[in-house]
C-alpha cells in the first residue's frame, strides 16, 4: 500500500467488486527455496475468502497449504509526465490501481477444486455473451477428472484488505483533469476516468 493516506483505499465493498471483475493477480509466498509468486485466476467463496488452483508443477504449489501468503490485485496503471499538471515544479509519477489481500491458505478437497473450475469459468463465460456457455459437458468422458489431477485448488481466508488508488488527489482539480486528458489522447481512458472521479 502507498505510504501517503490520500491514496489509501479503504471501501471494503469497492475493493472486493475490482478484484472480482478483474479475476485476476499475483500470490506471493515465502517458501524454502525463497520467495515465490505465481499468477493466478480467483473467485470469491464468500465474503472473506477467495479461492485459486495452481499447477501441481508450480514451485510454490507443494508449500502453500497452511502459509500466510499475500494475493495482489493490479488494475489500470500509467506513467504521469510531471509536463501535463501545468504546474510549476513537478516530478514524474505512476498512477496505479491496487488492492492486496493477506491471508491464511488451505488446500481444497477434489470435489471442492471441481466446484471452482466449474464456478471460474461460468463467471468468465456469461461475460462473453451471446456467445454460448462453455461447460466441462463439451469434454470426452473422463477427461476432465484427468486434468484436475495435475492442479491444486486453495482457498485463502482474508485476515487483511489494504487498497491503493494513487490518482493524483494530492494535485489541485485542474491539475489532475489536465493529466487525465493527456492520458485520454494516449488511450489509457480507464486510469484517466478514475483520476476525474478521484
């Protein structure tokens, strides 16, 4: 989390639904051959958990189970030239999205890893509508069963949210509305949106 307080996000419902609709980080742990991240799919099990599946061949996948790990979530993110506040006296920054979640990991059982694999891509599908819903049904018999062997599902229950949106609430309104458009004519629309909102 960024050090200054005006970048601090603290909205728990906010945080949970831009790690939802992003799907998407990195775990961090600590293991015996030293820290280890894997990037990873995630799905809320409720409110303070998440849950994940990694490759059996994964280095951080046999040392998982009963660690304290970290899960982040990055969103949009860009360079800010100190040249587009039109201020005096500026530096350049990077305006970013982020939200870490810290917590305890449990492995799942098969049936429960089944359950998650099923859930992650009926959440993923109905996005991509009107396309049809992919289901595990369109595979030949057993296939599936096999697969799920060479992945480990996790849950990890949320002891700590800490978020960040550093979108330049520390500038004066004209100022971040300047940066915003210069970010707008070089495409990253979404962190310029986030910055008129800030």
């Amino acid at each position: 989390m960024h050090p200054d307080r005006n970048f601090h996000w603290r909205d728990r419902a906010e945080m949970r639904a831009f790690v939802a609709e992003t799907g998407f980080g990195m775990l961090f742990a600590t293991t015996p051959d030293g820290p280890r991240v894997a990037h990873v799919p995630v799905l809320f099990r409720d409110e303070e958990r998440i849950a994940f599946h990694l490759s059996n061949g994964n280095q951080i996948t046999r040392h998982l189970a009963g660690a304290d790990a970290l899960f982040v979530v990055n969103g949009p993110h860009d360079y800010i030239s100190p040249d587009w506040y039109g201020m005096d006296d500026q530096v350049p920054t990077w305006n970013y999205v982020s939200v870490e979640l810290q917590g305890q990991v449990a492995a799942l059982d098969k049936a429960a890893l089944a359950e998650l694999i099923d859930a992650l891509s009926t959440d993923r599908e109905r996005r991509l509508a009107p396309k049809p819903v992919w289901t595990r049904d369109k595979m030949r018999d057993g296939l599936f069963d096999r697969m799920l062997c060479a992945i480990t599902g996790f849950e990890m229950r949320i002891d700590a949210w800490r978020g960040t949106r550093k979108l330049g609430q520390n500038k004066p309104a004209p100022a971040r509305e300047a940066a915003a458009d210069a970010l707008d004519a070089l495409g990253s629309s979404r962190l310029a949106g986030l910055m008129r909102k800030s």
